[in-house]
C-alpha cells in the first residue's frame, strides 16, 4: 500500500478513459502521443467516453499524466458501480454487485495479477478480500468492499 502513497491521482473517470484506450491496444506512447496530438477515438460503447478531456488533462498538468500512463496511478475516489466499471473497461470482467445499504461490495473471479492490479489503483477506503488464495495464474473470487465492512 505504500508504494500508492506515491503514485498521482485521477479522477475515477479519467482512470475510466486511459483504460479504455489501452483495451484499444494503445500502447503507453500511443496514448500519450495521440492524446496530445488530440487523434482520438469517437466512443460507441455504453459509456460515450469523450476522450478530450484527456487532452485537456494532458495539456494542463502533463508531468500528471505522463506519469500516470507510465507508471501507474491510484483513484482520488471510487464509487462501487465505478469499481465494477472499471474491472469491466481495464480487465474485461463482469463483477456483480451488491447494493444493500450497509453491504456494498462487488464480486468478481480474479487472477492474482488482476486482483493486484486492482489493488493498486483503489482509492483508500477500499479493501479486496477473499475466502480463497490463488495461486499465479489461477483465479479466486474477490470481494470488493469499504473498508469495514
């Protein structure tokens, strides 16, 4: 967790964004390039991403952006149907959620490495736990919840 401590901020929806150009194929200097260059994708899925709030983002705090497309960044705040959005966008998983008030939380099947990837980028207050270890390469359900809970 500390190395998160280090890692630049974005918003849920720009996170949302930069994942949906990598699920593209985009390469960390295709985005980066593109985006400056403002050559961008029109978005025909359920989520109409209008990707020049990158540029804009890009344009305005571009060291932020560099570095959060090169080394990774964690969420200013996540919300759970943002969770599962972005398991969906960045790992091309269905996580079912749990809306009960006092009970929110998300399920998905996880390889170790997806689960860390997540891990990584969760905003704090968030916890990933599980009734099971996976080995690498094996999958276990998670369960994404507050902390707390």
């Amino acid at each position: 967790m500390s190395e998160n401590l280090n890692r630049v901020k974005l918003s849920q929806w720009d996170a949302l964004l930069v994942e949906s150009l990598r699920s593209l194929g985009w390469s960390d200097e295709d985005i980066l390039r593109k985006v400056a260059e403002g050559d961008l994708p029109v978005d025909k899925s359920e989520y109409q991403f209008d990707y020049k709030q990158l540029t804009t983002l890009q344009s305005e705090q571009p060291e932020l952006f560099g570095q959060a497309v090169k080394t990774g960044y964690q969420i200013k705040y996540n919300t759970i149907r943002g969770i599962r959005s972005w398991i969906w966008v960045a790992l091309g998983k269905e996580a079912a959620l749990e809306l009960e008030e006092g009970k929110e939380a998300a399920e998905v099947a996880l390889t170790l490495a997806e689960k860390e990837r997540l891990a990584s980028v969760l905003s704090f207050g968030w916890q990933i736990g599980s009734d099971t270890k996976a080995a690498v390469g094996d999958t276990a359900v998670y369960r994404i919840a507050p902390i707390g809970r």
